[in-house]
C-alpha cells in the first residue's frame, strides 16, 4: 500500500469548512452541558440532580433516534443540519436568559430547574438529528479512499473543541462577571454566539444530492432495515456494544463538579481543569492517529484501549490529589480517543451511502445515550453508595465487560479493516 497522507481530508475545502462549523458547535454545546452542571449543583448540592440533566437529555434522544435516521436518509442533509443549528440558537439563548440576574431575582429554585431541565429535554431532540446529519454529510464530502483520515481529523476536531468548550466553560465561570452566577450568565452568552456563527459558516457548503435510493419507503420498514443492517454487521453491533457499556458505567466526569467543590476543593477553575483532561488526552491521541492510522489488528486494539480506560477511572475515583485525579482523566482520554477513532472509522467503512442516516442513529442510540444515561448512572449510585464507590464501581463494571467480550468473541478480537479500506480505495 501506498503511503497514506495525514492531511488528506483537509485537502478538501468543504471538509475544512464543516470541520469549522463542527468545531463551533461541540465548543458551544461543551460548554453549555458544563455550565448547566456547575449551575444545578450550586442550585441543589445534590449529585442526583447532575445525573437528571443526562436523563432528560437521553430520553427524547433515545426516543426520536431512529425516526431522526430515517428523516435524515430522507432529507438534503446540509439544510437539515442548518435547521438543527437554528433551533438549538433558541435553546442556547433561553438557558442565557433563564440565569439572568432579574430571573433569579424573581423565579424560585424550583422554576430555575423546570426550565433549565425543559431546556435540555428539547436539545435532547435536536441531538437526536444532529449526529446522523453530521455523519452522513461528511461522507459525502469527501472521497471514500480517505475515510479513515477524515474520521480521523474529525473527531480530533470534536475533542479538541471538547477540551477547550470544557475547560473555558470552568474558567469564564470564574472570571466572567463580579461572582459565579453572572460568570454563568454571560459563559452562556458566549455560547449563543458561537451557535450563530457555525449557521452562518455551515451556508459555505454546497447543498448535497440525496443518495436514498428508496426515498418514500415506509418508515417501519426503513427503520428495520437500519437496525436489521447493524444487527447483521458483527463488527459494528461489537464495537458498538463495548463502547455504550463502558461510557455508560464510566461516566466519571459527570461527578466532576462534585470531586472538584467536596473532595478536592479546587473551585470552578479547578474543576474546568479536571474535565478538560479527558479530552486533552483523547485530542492528543486523534492527532497521533492522523499519522498512524489504527486499521490493522483493530479489534484487539480497540479491547485493549477499553481495559485501560476502565484502569483509568478506578485510579480517578481512589485519588484524593488533585494532580493525580487529572493525570487519571488524561489517561481515560487517551484511551478513549483510541476507541473513538476505531469506532468512527469501522462505521465509515461498513456502512452503505444511502445508509448512514439510519446506522448513525442506531450508533447514537448505543453510544451516544450511554454517556446521558451514564451521567444518570453515576449520580444516582453517587447517591445511594457515595461519590468515590460509585466511580470505582463503574471503571470495575468496564473491566468485567472488556473480559468477558474478549472470551466470548473471538471473531472480534481477530476483526482487522485493512481489506475494507483496500476495498474503499479501488472504487475511488
């Protein structure tokens, strides 16, 4: 095989401009999720209250996916995904309003919640669109030789807009405005802003022809076929299946607010820190990846990355250190951006064009539900078994889930995606 470019998918304009727009919305969105958490934990002090935001955010999610897959592989995709950016604007300037000074002057605690929590709920639906038309639209702009690369830079794009969202999230509550509470409210304001800017950078790319050959096909049948594809396709149903287990009991970050006020003590600034350093890790990681691209052997790999972020979690959860929980969470990143990447990439070259809508939606509902209900997860066993045996309960649950994949599956831990990019190579 030939050498492979690490700059190949930015060769291409319109991936330069998506990967732009994308990056707006992910630093947008990590913000906001981070401020919605520092705010109903200084509303409440209660750890269960965090693992609500999760949950209202996964149930309509969860809920409208497959409809949303098959509206997707129906639809022009980048009027779609400008439709979806538009309506979370509302969203993102309603949570702005809603932690104004003369609301909460005026508004009860309980009213704050309802609203932020209604919020959230309604961005719970606009992501179940979101992830689909992201998906199937950078298929489709660029060519199927480089998938790998462009999986590659894309979600290298989402982490490094994740660590800086996260991380200025934490200190703009600390900086912004004469105390804590006006830091939310104007952080919010940043994010509106950049909502709005990734809209207007999104009509830089052409619109994009339907490639659905079945296009008016009933909706049950075409959300059979979406599952029945992904069902059939060992390769995705495993990667899949390890991913949701291990986010779902490995949502330790979602605890971050309440490591960095009651058992570290090292305020918002200390806590923009702690949830940055996942995502430092997993962006360092994507960028190594660029370069050496993880095709061969990836189902072992992808086993191996697994086991180590759950190795990771326990450490995070036993620290009382401050730099020693955030090395902890750096390592659970890097782990994990291996695991992100291999996933993307076997998506990308397993799934069918006309597809990728309903496939997306199916992965979203495997993966992309378990970080919400993982956030559920550990504020509600935060809860009832206290916040440090909660997180070493669920880094031990990924290591018995990595175990007993590896024995059960051994198809899996063969699976190798050299002859399907070979494959994908030879069309172009």
């Amino acid at each position: 095989m030939a050498k492979k470019d690490p700059y190949a998918a930015l060769r291409y304009k319109e991936f330069n401009l998506f990967i732009l727009v994308r990056f707006a919305l992910v630093f947008a969105w990590s913000m906001q999720f981070i401020i919605i958490e520092w705010q109903v934990y200084a509303l409440t002090k209660d750890p269960l209250y965090i693992g609500l935001i999760g949950l209202m955010e996964i149930i309509p999610a969860l809920g409208m996916a497959l409809f949303a897959g098959h509206i997707v592989d129906q639809k022009e995709k980048r009027n779609l995904l400008a439709l979806c950016i538009a309506l979370f604007s509302i969203i993102s300037f309603g949570l702005f309003w809603i932690t104004s000074p003369s609301v909460f002057e005026t508004w009860s605690t309980k009213q704050i919640l309802y609203c932020i929590y209604a919020l959230v709920f309604f961005g719970g639906l606009l992501r179940s669109f979101f992830g689909p038309t992201i998906f199937s639209l950078v298929a489709l702009i660029v060519p199927k030789k480089i998938y790998p690369n462009a999986a590659t830079w894309n979600s290298s794009t989402w982490q490094m807009a994740r660590v800086l969202g996260v991380t200025f999230a934490g200190f703009s509550i600390g900086w912004l405005g004469e105390n804590e509470q006006m830091g939310v409210h104007w952080s919010l304001c940043i994010v509106f802003g950049l909502v709005m800017f990734s809209l207007i950078m999104l009509y830089q790319i052409k619109r994009k022809p339907i490639l659905n050959p079945n296009i008016g096909e009933p909706v049950v049948e075409s959300l059979k076929e979406g599952v029945s594809f992904v069902f059939k396709t060992k390769a995705i149903l495993g990667a899949l299946t390890l991913d949701m287990i291990s986010v779902l009991f490995g949502g330790a970050i979602a605890l971050a607010a309440v490591f960095a006020t009651d058992i570290l003590k090292v305020g918002p600034e200390g806590f923009g820190i702690l949830v940055a350093a996942p995502n430092i890790g997993s962006f360092l990681t994507m960028l190594v990846t660029a370069y050496i691209p993880i095709v061969k052997k990836a189902g072992i790999k992808l086993l191996v990355a697994v086991f180590g972020f759950g190795l990771s979690i326990i450490a995070f959860g036993l620290s009382t250190v401050f730099w020693l929980s955030v090395a902890a969470l750096f390592f659970s990143g890097v782990f994990d951006g291996v695991s992100m990447v291999i996933r993307q990439t076997i998506l990308q070259l397993k799934t069918p064009d006309h597809m990728r809508g309903r496939v997306s939606s199916v992965n979203s509902m495997f993966v992309g539900s378990s970080n919400e209900l993982g956030a559920f997860e550990s504020g509600l066993t935060a809860k009832l078994m206290g916040t440090v045996t909660a997180v070493v309960f669920g880094g031990t649950m990924t290591l018995i889930t990595v175990i007993t994949t590896g024995l059960v599956s051994p198809s899996f831990r063969k699976l190798d995606l050299t002859k399907d990019l070979e494959e994908h190579e030879k069309e172009d």
